[in-house]
C-alpha cells in the first residue's frame, strides 16, 4: 500500500509517526461522511480510530452549521478581562451536565493545556493559604495527559529513552504502580495503598495532587478495578491533597456514561476535559474546578497566570454547545454504551486465535493484544496487521502489540458487525487459517 504523492514536496511532519512509515504507507484523507473517511484515491474507510475526539463522525451538517452561525456573529473574542456568550453559556452547560461540585471553569485549547493549568491551580491553591511547599503531583506510571513540559512531566507513559532525549523533565513528580490487573488471568491485583505509601515516602506537606485517567486510554484502555477510583479520592482527603481526573480522553460519552466517573459516583476538585469537548472539530479545552478552590482564588484576590489568545474562543464554544445538545438529544451515551458492550463481545470470540492474548473495553473504547508463542507482538509485526486492516477499509490504531478501535458514538451495531468481521478476516488470515 504505496502511496506516491506524499513523496514528493511533502511538507507535513506527523506526531508520534516514524517518517520513513508515513512516506511509504500514509494515507490523505480528503473528506467523509459519519463514520466512513475518504482519501485522495476515493477508498473509503470505517474510522476506527476517531482521534477519541470525532465523537458525531464526519461532516455533521448541525455543527457546521453552529460554526458558520458563530463565525458570522463574532469569530474571536479575547477571554482577557471580558467574557463572550458561548464561552458564558459552555460554562454553564459544563457545570449542568458534570457532577455536583464543579462549579467553576477555565477554558484551554487542549487537554494538554488543561493539564497545565490544573497543576497550576494545585500549586497556587495551596501557596494562598501559606502551604508554599505542596507542590509535589502524583500520577500512575502508565498515565498519559499530555505533550506540554507539564503534561510531559506527569505523564508515566513515556520511555526513558524519551525522558533521555527531551529531558531534563520538571522536578516535583513521582509515579505509582498502575498495573491493575493482569490480563491473562483477569484478576486485579493492586491496591490503592500505593499512593498512600507514595505520599508518606514523599511528605504529605509536600504533595498538592494526585492526577489520573480513569481509564488509560493510551496506556493500553487499563480500566481500574472497582473501587479504585473511590479508594484513591478517600486517600487524597484524608492528606488534604487535590484529587485531578482527566477525562480528556474519556468525557462526552466515550466509556457509556457522559463522564466516565460516573462509573464510580466520584466528583474530583479539579477536572480536565478536551478532545470530545466540541465533537473534535476546532480545539478547545477545559477544566472545571470546586468552589472550594475558586473561592480561595477569589477571596485572596489571586490571579490565576495562565490563558491563551485562543481561551474560550466563541467558535470552538458554539461547536461545543451544539455537540453537547446533540449528545443528549440522540441518547448518544446511551449508544456508545449498547454498542460497545455488543463489539466487545464480538471482539472476544477472537481469543480462540493464538495471536489474540486479551480483548477489553468499557463503551467504546476498546483494545485488542496481541502475542505469538505468548510473547507480545513487536511494534513492526502489529503495524503489519494495522497495514492489512487499512487495506480492508478499516482505520484503527496501534501502538506496541496492541490494535484499538475508538469509532464515533454514532455507530451502529450493523456497521460494528461489519468492523468486527474485517478484524476477524484478517487475523485469521494472519494465522493462516
């Protein structure tokens, strides 16, 4: 699968892509509909791998229309000492639809961005009341939230290699084991006890956070065990430390609730959100905090030093609202929750082949490992499944020896069925059978 115009003057530099892989295999996409994309070549794909943002599919006529309403009204509006009406009315639509407790919201233009803001409100939340060294942000060692030297920094994902060659990485952040289970027998195995064991070795004087997915989406889609969540938000109580959920990946519907928390009934003091946020279509972040925090803000007349030109920017809010009135209105939650429990399902009869070593999910947000002679496939033997999948018309994504599948809520069990048998043929024509 060649393709030659990306050859030649081609200018694109791709994240998290080995460039020889994209001038021999990319692939341009030049329009779609739904959950089909459309490259240069006139193929056409199921999006498997939706960015975890394209949650309404392609080209959906309600939210271009929001932008181009918006557009003509007012395209931008500094955040700066003034406020505008979608950004006012998001706000109020993100404190409506999230658990009781999030009172207040700071806008960012991405879920790495919100990351750096939530580890600056930690911080100063506890130098305003004179606790200038709680300062110290506790993560899980598989965690991802982010690409910025914040997010970078609390991020356990990355190898050392990468801590090697963009180090040195911001001081002030520790990690804990997050291996939940182990997935060839299925049972759980760690405890919550690690971060109280974490937060002693550190100092509890000295920690202000602790952050976490509460699903790790690039991780691998590790789903804590039940309980965790809870048992992790009691610690971060009982030392007086703020408890941050990044729902970048999973907010909007994406784990078959509209916040994957819900799962667990627990509010955060701080919460992160992006990706989703406005159905992928312009960027846009946020994160939604405790009165608690804003009013120590507030009542101290402390000024929060972070923001950008694009903070709040009216477009990216329109597309929002309209993403989020579509959401209720379809019962989209409910989808992702019927669907993905169906595709799951399906997926799990692929155990019977030997390459197949684990399928898990929870909504649509699946992950299928693969091993040979119970050793994990390598990065360039599951890049070759990913290559045969693309073939067959199905976008997904890899990473390791793992293949996700991260399709728009606005998929049906039909077109999961029809995903679900190119995933099948392929990896029964990879065993040979």
């Amino acid at each position: 699968m060649t393709f030659e115009y990306i050859k030649d003057n081609y200018s694109v530099w791709h994240p998290f892509t080995t460039i020889r892989l994209m001038s021999e295999y990319g692939i341009e996409i030049v329009g779609g509909k739904g959950i089909y994309l459309e490259d240069s070549n006139g193929k056409s794909y199921i999006n498997g791998f939706s960015g975890l943002s394209l949650i309404l599919g392609t080209k959906n006529e309600e939210i271009i229309d929001a932008i181009y309403q918006q557009l003509n009204k007012l395209p931008y509006c500094s955040m700066f000492s003034m406020t505008n009406l979608p950004a006012r009315k998001l706000a109020e639509k993100l404190v409506e639809i999230t658990p009781k407790g999030l009172d207040k919201v700071v806008f960012t233009t991405s879920g790495s961005e919100s990351v750096e803001a939530a580890i600056k409100i930690s911080r100063q939340f506890f130098y305003i009341q004179n606790q200038k060294q709680k300062k110290h942000i506790i993560s899980l060692q598989d965690s991802y939230h982010g690409t910025l030297y914040g997010a970078f920094s609390a991020s356990g994902i990355y190898s050392k290699e990468e801590h090697e060659i963009y180090g040195p990485v911001l001081p002030g952040f520790s990690f804990i084991d997050s291996s939940f289970y182990n997935s060839s027998q299925n049972i759980s195995y760690v405890s919550a006890t690690k971060l109280e064991d974490e937060i002693k070795e550190v100092g509890k004087e000295n920690v202000s956070a602790f952050i976490m997915e509460p699903v790790l989406g690039a991780g691998g889609v590790i789903i804590p065990p039940k309980g965790y969540i809870s048992a992790v938000y009691e610690i971060c109580k009982k030392y007086n430390i703020l408890f941050i959920l990044d729902e970048s990946a999973t907010g909007f519907g994406r784990t078959g609730t509209m916040f994957a928390m819900e799962h667990e009934g627990v509010t955060p003091d701080i919460l992160i959100l992006s990706k989703a946020i406005n159905g992928g279509c312009l960027p846009l972040g946020a994160v939604l905090v405790s009165n608690n925090i804003f009013n120590q803000f507030n009542d101290s007349d402390s000024i929060l030093a972070h923001g950008t030109s694009q903070s709040g920017n009216p477009t990216s809010c329109a597309a929002s609202l309209k993403t989020i009135e579509i959401i209720q209105r379809d019962n989209l939650v409910v989808n992702a929750r019927i669907v993905g429990d169906y595709f799951i399902n399906l997926c799990s009869e692929l155990i019977e082949y030997d390459i197949v070593s684990d399928v898990r999910g929870i909504g649509l947000m699946i992950i299928i490992e693969l091993t040979n002679k119970n050793q994990p496939l390598t990065t360039e033997e599951t890049f070759n499944i990913y290559l045969k999948l693309l073939g067959e018309g199905l976008i997904t994504h890899y990473k390791k020896n793992r293949i996700g599948f991260f399709p728009p809520l606005t998929i049906s069990k039909e077109e999961a069925k029809v995903t679900y048998e190119i995933i099948k043929k392929v990896i029964s024509e990879y065993e040979g059978r």
